[in-house]
C-alpha cells in the first residue's frame, strides 16, 4: 500500500517514456499492509477537504463523494485494470490539468525555480528561501558515497550525465519532510550545454509510520529490506510502471537516501484547485483508478515473494464478505477526520 494516501499524493509526472501521468507520487511510506489502510486514509482526506475547498460541500455531499471514491476504486478492481493514466484515458477536469502542464512546462520552467547561471554555469539559487548550502559533513557524505547510487544507474545514460553540477538542501518542503534529510543534486544532463540539465532529489527514507500498528512486525521489514530507501525503491518500482530510469538508492554508513529525478510536470492538488464538485468529483474518480492500478500491479506480477496471489480477486472477496465494506470505511474515516481536526486544535493552543 502507498502507506500515506490522501489528496495530495496522487498527481502528475513524466515516466521514463516522456509521457505525462496521472498517478500515485509518494511511496516513501509504503510497506505491505491490508488494503484498505490506504481507502480509509484517502477517504478521510475527502473530509477534512470539504471546508477548504472553493465551492460549498455539504455534509452529506462530503459522505456521497466518499462513496464514489469507494465505488469507483471497487469497479477498478473488478476490471483487475493496470492501466497508466497518460493523456489518453483521462477526461473532464483532470485531463484538462495535464494539457495545461503539457503546454506551460518545460525544463526552462524547472531550471528557473531552482537554479541560475553563475560565471556561465549552472548552479542552484542559494536566494531561494527553499534552498540552503550543504554543511561541509553532509557535502563528504554526498560525494563519498554517490558510487553508491552512480552504479545503480551509470548505465542508463551517456558517462557525462550523471556529472554533479552542485548541490543544495532542501528546506520548508513539507511535513512529510520534516526530521529527513532532504537534498537537490544538479546534474550534467544528455549534453554540457546549461539548457538540459537535470535535478534529483535526494531524500533519507525511515521506517515507515505504518510501525506505530501494533500489527506490523519490524523483525519481518528487515527480512525483506536491507535499508529503508530499497523499501522506498521497491514500492516505486511495485506499485508504478515505466518508472523513473533516475530511481535508485544512495547509501552511507549511518543513512539510506531515495534518489528520483524532479519531474518538470510535477504537480498535485490543492484546495484552491477545486472550483466545482464536478471537478473534485472527475479528480476522485482518477484517484480511485490510480490508487487501485497501484495496488493491482503491487501482486504476484510484480514479486510473489512480497504477495504470492492476485490481488484483486482476494481483495473483492474480502470487501463482498465484509457486511457494509464502504459503509464501514466511510465510518471510520469520518471519524478519523474528526480526530484530525481536534489534534489540530490542540497543536493550534500549544503553538
């Protein structure tokens, strides 16, 4: 399971074909748990949405779009659909937000919200609030170890690409982010010109939060997973398709790092983005199809040492001899919103 699924982990980005998808853009917290973990966590994200959003969502209009949500994810694995989600299976709302990113974006775009040109070479922006110079111990741990990650992919790509151009810490980037170690790496690209360069980002991975479950055993992750950031990268690999051909793993003496390419299409959605419930209601059903592609392609077809079976058929036994499967689910992620709001409120007094 994507182990984090809300609204904001589902988005766009280009897989190692060019093509631009709408698709599942974090695993850092994936781990092999019962499916509908991930359901009730992005269901209760629909409500804690709903006074946020740019239109008037009803109490009960909230509880109808986690039904569908629900529905159209249980209809994806009936069809036991794979499917990636480029330009051509979507519609409506969604399909117009990748034909705006299509248009807008090019690596210029990325370029400039990071980097500039310093004495004719690229570098990043140390002016940008979001951007901090490396310590001298975190910049030895990044070259120490980059064979690390260069051999996982020196082979993918001409001897000139993987060139480190600079390097930079990533600061304020969210609160998954907070207490990791967060880095962007300028790389050469396919040429030495300045216009084609590329940036990975270089993020610690940890135990997934998934282990706060009294009902996940640690002794098994590390049978499975010599490091957090192989975990991180078997998801991406499981779950995905066409995946990044940047994805790999930086490894040092104390730390696991997940290294990816920064997509130029990169985008998920905020409140703000809603301005209709048919627009949040076309966005919820490609989210239900992404997450239950995910979860479809994460079986037997991928490794039968994490999951020996199909997982769709098991999966709909299960909801159908489950009395009230979505009923339950909606239930429980009402309440976990509500348990939410009221953290928030204690957070908001202790601050």
């Amino acid at each position: 399971i994507e182990g984090d699924a809300h609204i904001q982990s589902v988005g766009f980005y280009d897989n190692d074909q060019g093509a631009i998808i709408f698709d599942l853009n974090d695993c850092d917290e994936a781990y092999l748990a019962p499916f509908y973990w991930d359901l009730i966590r992005f269901s209760t994200s629909i409500y804690l949405i709903q006074n946020l959003v740019d239109f008037n969502m009803t109490n009960s209009e909230a509880d109808e779009l986690v039904e569908y949500f629900l529905e159209k994810y249980q209809k994806e694995l009936e069809d036991n659909s794979k499917k990636v989600l480029k330009k051509s299976e979507l519609s409506g709302f969604t399909k117009e937000t990748l034909e705006d990113l299509e248009k807008d974006r090019d690596n210029s775009y990325l370029l400039g919200k990071w980097t500039k040109i310093i004495s004719g070479s690229r570098k990043f922006d140390l002016n940008n609030v979001k951007l901090t110079s490396l310590s001298s111990s975190e910049s030895n741990e990044i070259n120490q170890y980059w064979s690390t990650y260069y051999n996982q992919v020196k082979d993918s790509m001409p001897p000139i690409y993987f060139n480190v151009k600079d390097k930079a810490k990533r600061l304020k980037s969210g609160l998954g982010s907070l207490g990791v170690q967060k880095f962007y790496i300028l790389i050469e690209g396919p040429t030495s010109a300045n216009n084609d360069d590329v940036i990975l980002e270089v993020k610690e991975q940890k135990l997934p939060s998934l282990f706060l479950s009294e009902f996940l055993l640690e002794s098994q992750y590390y049978s499975y997973f010599s490091n957090h950031a192989k975990r991180a990268m078997i998801a991406y690999k499981a779950m995905g398709k066409d995946v990044d051909n940047h994805l790999g793993t930086l490894i040092s003496n104390n730390k696991s790092y997940l290294v990816r390419k920064i997509s130029i299409y990169k985008e998920n959605y905020e409140p703000k983005h809603f301005n209709s419930e048919s627009d949040f209601k076309n966005f919820l059903k490609f989210s239900a199809k992404a997450l239950a592609h995910a979860h479809n392609r994460s079986d037997n077809d991928y490794n039968s040492s994490y999951v020996s079976y199909e997982f769709s058929k098991t999966a709909i036994d299960a909801i159908k001899q489950w009395n009230q499967a979505k009923t339950k689910i909606k239930n429980m992620a009402k309440n976990y919103s509500q348990q939410v709001m009221q953290d928030y409120q204690y957070f908001l007094e202790l601050y």
